[in-house]
C-alpha cells in the first residue's frame, strides 16, 4: 500500500512539472499570437489573454512600405531547404565514412570535428567576411547555403546514433551483390538513419530559418532580404515602431517551421522499426 502511494505521488510530481514546462514553452507562443491581433496602445498598456481587433491593419501595415513579405518568404525557404538538405546529406556521409571504414588519420580527424564544435561560430565570422568579399560572394546565396555542408555538430550526432543502430552485415551483403559503396550509403544506409536525419533536418532547418547574423552581414540587396531581416526592418520605422505588425510578422515566419517539423516528424517515428536490424 505504501509503495502504491508513492508511485501515485511521484506521478502526480511529474506530471506537475510536465505541464510546468510546457506552459513554459506555450505561453509566450500565444501571447505573442494575441499581440499580433492588437494596436500599438493596447500592447503598451500590458499583457493580456485575450485577442484583439486589429488583425486586419497590422497585416496591412506589414505588406506596406515595403515590406516584401513574399519575397522574404521566398528567400528564406530557399536557403533554408538548401541548407538542410546539403548539411544533412553530406554531415550523414562524413560520420557513415568515420563510422565504416578504416584509415589513417582517422582518429585525428574526428579529434579535429570534436574541437571544431567547441569553437564558438562567432570567433571566425570577420574572417568568414573577409573571405566572402575577397572572393565577391558577398549579396549571395552562396555563403549562407555551402558553408552549412561542414556541420560538425550534425556529424557528431550521427556519428553517435550510427554506433548504436548501424549493422555491418547489411554493407557486407550489398557488397557481395555488387553494389558501389555510394549505393551502398543512398539505399541501404540512408533508409535505416532516417530518425536521426529527420531530428537533424529540424534542427537545421530551423536553424537556418531563423539566422539573422550572417545574411544581416552579407546581404546588401533589400531583394534577397529573408524573412527575419525583413521583420527586423519593421523597427525603428520613419515615424513609429508597429509593434502588433512585428509580433504578427514572427508569427507568420514561424508557420513553415510548423510545417515542416509536422512533416519530418512522423519520419522520426517510422524510421525507428523501419531501422532495426536484428543481428
């Protein structure tokens, strides 16, 4: 009877916490959501729960002057996917490369991947600068998409998860049926890691969505403006800062982060039986 007790009251702790959390995590989502919806003078008069009524003249004040919301839109989706998806592939065949086979160096350069995640991004970005204008791929797409390929964090992560999931058989079996090592890695391989490089493609997704820093640096050109730097453009306006077209701004930009971790999550939940190898 005692340890029913305690079980009871530990559960009730934990499920108290649980949804500490995640009204941690909700609450500043649907207050933002609600100040989208309200004027200038309700959202400096304090926080409120409930919605308003200038949803309309926000929107209008966020496609005015300007502001090329589409644009942005588009501008962010294309580095953003382009970034995901070379920074996965390529970060997945550098671990399964570590992982698989046997070289000389190899433990010196997964030494290097290791102290390259512990330097701080932001130590090299005036050099990273500095690069991009000597070579003039300054107000470009390509800075802000190729460099994401070398993802050390991403390599560590897969690496990690391909110790515990991966099976040799399998490569030696597609090798005794002839196929090539790339066939090996895009057929085999690819399908059996598909938890781990759906977590990934949300975190570089995500990651790549809502940078500000790099392409506030490097782009000039208020056509290739992303979104995030478009919302930011919305301070300090010529006569006032619109703050419910800002909050309604963000939450517009978050809706394809929505969308596509509705999207690439239920990868993560097949993947796992889909990855399973029984040795």
């Amino acid at each position: 009877m005692k340890y029913k007790y305690e079980l009871t009251f530990k559960r009730t702790v934990l499920y108290v916490l649980m949804i500490f959390f995640a009204l941690l995590a909700v609450i500043p989502i649907y207050l933002m959501l609600i100040n989208a919806t309200r004027t200038n003078a309700q959202i400096n008069s304090g926080i409120s729960l409930f919605p308003g009524n200038n949803t309309l003249q926000n929107w209008k004040n966020l496609t005015s002057r300007s502001f090329k919301i589409w644009r942005g839109f588009g501008n962010s989706a294309v580095i953003a996917i382009f970034s995901t998806v070379l920074g996965v592939y390529f970060s997945t065949l550098t671990a399964y490369g570590i992982q698989v086979y046997k070289f000389k160096g190899r433990n010196l350069l997964w030494g290097f991947i290791l102290v390259v995640i512990m330097i701080p991004g932001t130590l090299s970005f005036i050099g990273f600068y500095q690069f991009m204008a000597k070579i003039h791929l300054t107000n470009s797409f390509i800075p802000l998409i190729v460099p994401s390929i070398a993802s050390a964090g991403t390599v560590l992560f897969l690496r990690q998860y391909m110790e515990s999931i991966l099976s040799f058989e399998l490569i030696d079996a597609g090798r005794i049926d002839g196929a090539g090592e790339f066939r090996i890695f895009n057929t085999i391989m690819l399908p059996i890691l598909t938890p781990a490089i759906a977590a990934q493609s949300i975190f570089s997704f995500v990651a790549s969505w809502n940078n500000f820093m790099t392409p506030f640096v490097l782009l000039s050109d208020q056509d290739k403006y992303t979104l995030p730097m478009l919302v930011q453009s919305l301070r300090g306006d010529i006569y006032r800062t619109e703050y419910g077209s800002i909050y309604l701004g963000v939450a517009v930009s978050l809706i394809p982060i929505l969308v596509f971790y509705a999207f690439m999550s239920r990868y993560i939940i097949s993947g796992i039986t889909m990855g399973s190898v029984k040795e």
